[in-house]
C-alpha cells in the first residue's frame, strides 16, 4: 500500500507534464497613433499663482510592448483666441515633453487652442480654465478597509455654489478619484481614501492634488481610468479601445489620436504619513 500512494502522483505529474503545449498567440501590429498629455494645471492658491502648462507627446504601442515611444519632433503652440497671440512651446530635452518658451499662466474666461502638427499632419483641440474649490484639509485617519493594512487620508473642502462642479484627485502614483457635486452642491464635503500596502510604503510623503474639470473631462477620465488602470503607469497610456479626447486630425480625421486638452484650477497639499501602531 505505501508503494502505491508514492507512485500515483509521480503518474499524475508526469501525464500532466506531457500533456503541457506551448501556444503562441498572433497578436496583429497596430498603426501607431499620437498621444496628446495635454491637461494643465493652475496652482491659484499659491502666492504667486503658478502653472503647470506642459504637453507630453508620445506614440502608442503593440499591447505587448514595455516602451512608449516619445514623440520629440514636433510643433506645438497654442492661440489665444482672445486676441490671436501665440505661445510657442518646445522639447529641450528632447523627451517628448514641449514646454512654454515664454512664462505663462492661463487667464479666466479666456479660450485657448492647442496645435500640435506631426508627420506633416496638424491637431488641434480648444479648452478654457475650469475653476476649482480650495483643499481645505488632508489627514492622515485611522481607519482601514478589508485587509486592516490600508492608510486612510481624509480629504475636506467646500464645493462652490449655484453650478455644477466635477473633481479630480491625484493622490500620487497614478491613483485617483473623480467626484461630482450631485449630492453636496454648495456644501462641506468630506471623503476617505485609501492606500494600500501595494500603494505606498510608509513612512513616505504624498502630494495630493485636487482640479476642477469639465463634464466631459470628467466622463473621459473615469472611462479612462477605467479601462487603462489605475497603476499601469498613468491613465495616459495605450489603452483597450480606442477612446476620443477633444483633440482632433485636421488633415486626416480618420487618424485620431489619443488623450484631451484641459485646463483646471488645482490646489495641491503635501502630507507626511507615518506608520501607525
């Protein structure tokens, strides 16, 4: 009997074994098509008023591809349709990033049009500034979720009034939250989120940004997000299907490309978390 119940899973592991098969999977090579990062920040709380106004290129890639290729060969510049000045921005580093060449901080009520023309084909998308709420408050709390390792950070601010107001929170590391005012319209508004251990490793410093979006901004972002992730190396990656942002092909409409134009209000708050016992 004791040779009998040796044996048997020597039998079972070497049919398995043999039975094992190598399938390789054809995954057709699609077109690559332009990413526009374009979604610039206004920090308007700080004193002075500062911005975030640059615009990452990149190219998508096959799904099974580790690198994005950048795009540092372009020519990007914005209009402000207020008085048709330009603003030419430029790739120093040659990095796929195009800043500003001149300083600029964007202005209240005043629509703004973003050119991008690569390989001979010329995109453009228009946007205004979306004005935010102030971040009142951000602590660290000390409840946690199901694995009772998370870290809670407990968010506060005061929605504006008479509108409807949507919000993006970036809590660091490609994690965030997109809210609307549906239920809290000119109230105090108070909600909890939460790291986990995969997330962050304490202690450790955090910058948690909070923008003011558009509706449709807001819609494309949660679809975004979605479908890419939140940590898959941002929501502005190559993504399942192929989602429009506000950016259009002016030469050939059929080539669309990826990612959106937006202007937000952002206020930002660095906290410090610490492990708790």
């Amino acid at each position: 009997m004791m040779r009998k119940i040796y044996i048997l899973p020597v039998l079972f592991i070497l049919f398995f074994t043999n039975c094992e098969k190598v399938v390789t999977i054809d995954v057709p090579s699609i077109e690559p098509k332009l990413i526009i990062d374009a979604a610039f920040e206004v920090y308007f709380d700080e004193s002075p008023v500062s911005a975030n106004t640059v615009v990452k290129l990149k190219l998508s890639a096959d799904y099974f591809e580790d690198v994005i290729p950048v795009v540092a060969d372009a020519t990007v510049f914005l209009t402000d349709l207020s008085n048709l000045s330009i603003i030419n921005f430029s790739d120093l580093d040659a990095d796929g990033s195009y800043e500003p060449e001149t300083a600029f901080i964007p202005a209240n009520n005043v629509a703004y049009e973003l050119t991008v023309i690569h390989n001979n084909e010329t995109y453009k998308g228009k946007a205004s500034k979306i004005k935010s709420a102030p971040l009142l408050s951000a602590v660290q709390g000390d409840e946690t979720l199901f694995s009772g390792e998370e870290t809670e950070v407990r968010i506060d601010f005061t929605d504006s009034d008479f509108e409807d107001n949507y919000y993006l929170f970036d809590f660091t590391n490609n994690l965030f939250t997109s809210i609307e005012d549906r239920f809290f319209n000119g109230a105090d508004y108070n909600f909890s989120f939460f790291y986990s251990e995969e997330d962050i490793e304490l202690p450790t410093t955090v910058n948690i940004k909070m923008s003011g979006v558009s509706k449709e901004y807001f819609t494309y972002f949660r679809v975004l997000v979605n479908q890419s992730g939140q940590n898959s190396g941002g929501p502005f990656q190559t993504v399942p299907s192929s989602l429009l942002g506000n950016m259009i092909n002016m030469t050939a409409e059929e080539n669309f490309p990826l990612g959106y134009f937006h202007i937000s209000e952002t206020d930002s708050f660095s906290l410090d978390l610490v492990e708790k016992d």
